[in-house]
C-alpha cells in the first residue's frame, strides 16, 4: 500500500546519502595517498550514519513530516570492495585489503520500519577506452532493465530482454552476465519468487518493488580481472 511503498522510498533515499558519502570517502583516501581498508571505510561510514547529526541532516533534506528516525537504520554495514577481488552477491562483507585506485564498487543498504532498499555504483579511477565502453554497456542496460520492468509483463521477459541488449552490444559478454538481475524486496531483503531470472512466471504488479541489479563479471585488463556492478530500488508503477 502508500504507506509500505513510502517507506521503502525513504530507506532508498537513505541509502543514497550513505553512498554519497563512501564516494567523498574514498576520493579523500585517493587523493591523500594514505593506507584503509575496506573494512575500515565500512566501519567508518556505519559510525557516521548511525550518528543523530547525520540523521538530522538527512531529514533536512528529505522534509518529509512524517519521517521518524527512530525507525531508520542502515541494516548492514556498507561495502566498499577494489583490487580485483569482487563479491557481487547481495549481501556480503567489505574485506581487510586496503583501497586500491582502480575500480571501487559500493553497495549501500537502509531500512525505514523494517523495509529494505539498496543501491550499488562502480566507480571507476583512470579507466582505459574499453573499461569505459563496458560501463557504457552496463550503465544502458540498466536503463534498459528500468524501463522494461512494467505491470503485465513477465519477469523471465526482462531478463531475456536486458541480456539480449548486453549481447547486442558485445556478443563475447555472455560469460560474464550474471544468472539474476535482482528480485523484490520490502520486508524481505531478498524474495526468490521474484527473481529477474530466466523462465520465471511471474507477473509484474504495480506497487511492487523490487531490488535491481545488474553486474558484468571476470572482465579483464591484462592480469587485473575486474567486475562492474549498479544497482537501485524501484517502485513499479501503473
């Protein structure tokens, strides 16, 4: 109902603020030369987004009266993951590696009243020409994946239909599609019923909501094997 799919928009918004300020994170990291870990970049960003000044901030922002902080929280910790090693599952952990200034990827999660929202972005420092025409692919995709998630249509055709546009685009990229472009979330952080996979049934409704995700994997440039990953959560309208 309003009230459910209002909730999730707050947790999506929240966790947009969480990633804007893992991305100020790592770029100071960057830019001073100095030594973190993931895992402490993680820490660091729980810290600040459990902190009554950050909410506070955050609600300024949202002016939305009927917000209530004491139901907000970030649900698991931020990751933050470069150098090669990717865990592109939709719940893991930041490792203890320290950042590299290659290809970043963020994932940020956040629950208003229990219901989950999440979004990913891959960040991208010194990017050669193909590393950037693989986002490019990746990135209208995506869009693709939005657009086509309307009330009537099957979730299996999305999946052939957003894998079509990758293969489209770069037929050799089949290997690193992954099996799943994301699934409903609310309550539920994760809903295989609603999978965006191949063969599901499934109907899209309008008013549900759903976690998408989209990933190209084992990418390389000489000896580094790199990943790409974006993702958002929607409310899928009439």
């Amino acid at each position: 109902d309003g009230e459910e799919i209002e909730n999730v928009q707050i947790a999506s918004k929240f966790s947009c603020m969480i990633i804007e300020f893992m991305n100020q994170r790592f770029e100071n990291i960057i830019d001073d030369d100095k030594k973190v870990t993931h895992s402490q970049i993680s820490n660091d960003i729980k810290d600040l987004s459990e902190k009554p000044a950050f909410q506070k901030k955050f609600a300024d922002k949202l002016k939305n009266q009927r917000l209530n902080l004491a139901y907000l929280d970030i649900g698991a910790k931020p990751v933050i993951q470069s150098g090669g090693r990717y865990d592109l599952a939709p719940i893991c952990e930041s490792d203890a590696h320290l950042l590299s200034s290659d290809i970043i990827i963020c994932k940020a999660s956040a629950r208003y009243k229990d219901y989950n929202a999440n979004i990913i972005r891959t960040f991208m420092i010194d990017a050669d020409k193909d590393q950037q025409t693989k986002y490019k692919i990746l990135y209208e995709s995506f869009g693709v994946l939005i657009e086509s998630m309307v009330e009537g249509t099957k979730l299996g055709d999305v999946y052939e239909k957003v894998k079509k546009e990758i293969l489209s685009k770069d037929s050799t990229l089949e290997e690193c599609i992954p099996r799943t472009f994301g699934n409903g979330i609310g309550l539920e952080y994760t809903n295989d019923i609603t999978n965006i996979c191949a063969g599901n049934e499934t109907v899209i409704k309008a008013g549900m909501t759903f976690n998408l995700i989209l990933s190209l994997s084992g990418l390389k440039k000489q000896e580094f094997v790199y990943a790409l990953q974006v993702a958002d959560t929607m409310v899928v309208k009439k």
